[in-house]
C-alpha cells in the first residue's frame, strides 16, 4: 500500500526490544520477521543505554538499517540523553563506519 504513495513503513527501536524474553530479544525478531522494504531505524543511544554494542547491532543486520538516530548516551548520574554527541559512551567512528559500510551492501 505505501510503494505507490512512495513511503515506506519503519520500526524505530527502544529499550524494551532489547531485553530478551524467552531467550531472544524482540528486535532480532522484528529484523528477522519483517520484509525487507521495512526500514529499521537503530537508536543509538538506546541501544548503548541497555548494554548493546550498536557497531555488532549494524553489521549482524546489513541492509536492515536503513537509518540511524544519532542520541548520545551517558551513564553519568543525571545525565543520560543529555549528553552532548560525542561525550557519551556511543563509539561514533566505527558506528559511521558500520553505517556507510551497511549501507553499500543494502538492495532496497
């Protein structure tokens, strides 16, 4: 129903699909359960906030992610997304990387 409108449908991430329920975590079944024409929006910063590494997250989805939302993470009491980018605990580098590297070999 969206392709002759030209959208598309997406999911984008938050904690609770990160928590394994039953020995797998709601977003490995989104990513494995969706057609590929759904986009997958990693958010970083919920992603590190939970104790997920977004680099591993990006290369074990290649062509999933189709877009990334750039939130910064800090365990600092009080400080959480308030973190300013590049203050946190989110490795951007190889996330930028993992991303363009990603999205090369994507076929949607």
């Amino acid at each position: 129903m969206f392709k002759p409108a030209g959208i598309r449908a997406g999911y984008h991430n938050h904690q609770t699909e990160f928590k394994a329920i039953e020995g797998k975590r709601p977003i490995e079944v989104i990513a494995a359960g969706t057609p590929k024409n759904v986009m997958l929006q990693l958010d970083v910063g919920t992603c590190v906030e939970v104790g997920q590494d977004p680099v591993a997250w990006i290369k074990a989805n290649k062509g999933r992610i189709n877009c990334i939302h750039c939130k910064e993470w800090s365990a600092e009491p009080g400080v959480g997304y308030k973190a300013l980018f590049g203050e946190g605990k989110a490795p951007w580098k190889e996330i930028f990387t993992a991303a363009e590297k990603a999205a090369a070999l994507s076929t949607i």
